[in-house]
C-alpha cells in the first residue's frame, strides 16, 4: 500500500524491492521454520527458565538474561549473565543467516544439522547456568518456565526446515534427470 500511494517512491525502486522479494525466497517453507526458529530462541530473552526458586532463601526467577530475585515486593535484578545474552543473541542469529543460503542446499542442510548441535549444547549450558544459581534444589515442574522447552522447540523447527530442504533438493534432482 505505501509503495503505490507514495508518488516519490518511483517505479525502479518499487521493481527493486519486489525483485529483492523474490532473491531472498521468502515463500519456501524451510524459511519460514527458519525463521520461527529464530524467533523462537529470541523468545528466551522474554520468557523465564525457571520462576519461583529459591535462591539464598529469596524466591527467585532466573533468565537467559539474570537472576531476578524479589526486592521489596517488585522483581529486581541480582545477577547478569552477560556471556549467555551473548549466546542467545548468536544461537537466534543464525537460523536467520541459514535462510540466506537457499542457493546451496547441500550446505544449507548440513549447517542446520550442525546448528541443531550448537543449540544443544547451549541448552546443556543453560541448564549448568540454572543448575550452579539453584544450589542444586530441586526443581519439581512447577518451576520451570517456557524458557525451558524453546530451544527443544527450536530443534524441531530446525529439523522440519532441514527435512524440506532435503525434498527440495529431491525435486531438482528428478527435474535435472528429466531434461
């Protein structure tokens, strides 16, 4: 709607951008769980890990981002994990990166299936991260948060992306043998 309605916009520049819209192959499904992936581990910056534990005594919520512990009766921030904002921030990148590699499937397959790895061993990372703040509680259902089962979610997302990879990499094989 902006790019008809703005005169200043010019016909090029709306061509451009509808051929930038196809270069990037938006429309494949693969994408899109790429994409939902990324969204996905995005979402841990949102969502607790574990939430009412107790920490030195205090009911605590812990994050990819902190502790937060209850102060005065409002939630403040007691401890910073600045290498695993980092992490996150790195692991919900590359799902994004991986979109961008639609011209070499082979790769674009095999990087997820090395992605699914690096999103395991960050989820063993966080799990430490969790295990070292708790004192080694236990942790009964109830604790633990959304936080917990996004980057499992990611994993399947990752896995639905490689699979639609690989059957389009199985339909340009059939294509090439009928030319």
């Amino acid at each position: 709607m902006f790019l008809t309605l703005n005169p200043q916009f010019g016909l090029n520049n709306f061509i451009f951008v509808v051929y930038f819209i196809q270069i990037i192959m938006l429309q494949r499904i693969q994408s899109v769980y790429l994409l939902l992936a990324s969204l996905v581990i995005f979402a841990l910056f949102l969502f607790p890990l574990v939430h009412n534990v107790y920490v030195a005594g205090v009911p605590s919520t812990i994050k990819v981002t902190g502790v937060y512990q209850d102060v005065s009766g409002s939630q403040a921030s007691t401890q910073s994990f600045v290498l695993l904002i980092a992490a996150t921030a790195v692991v919900a990148i590359l799902p994004l990166i991986l979109v961008f590699l639609y011209k070499n499937r082979k790769q674009q397959m095999m990087l997820c299936y090395v992605y699914i790895l690096v999103v395991i061993g960050y989820s063993y990372w966080m799990a430490q991260t969790v295990k070292s703040f708790t004192g080694g509680a236990d942790l009964t259902t109830n604790n633990f948060g959304i936080g917990a089962l996004l980057s499992s979610v990611s994993i399947v997302l990752v896995l639905a992306a490689a699979k639609a990879i690989q059957r389009d990499e199985k339909l340009v094989k059939s294509a090439d043998r009928l030319r």
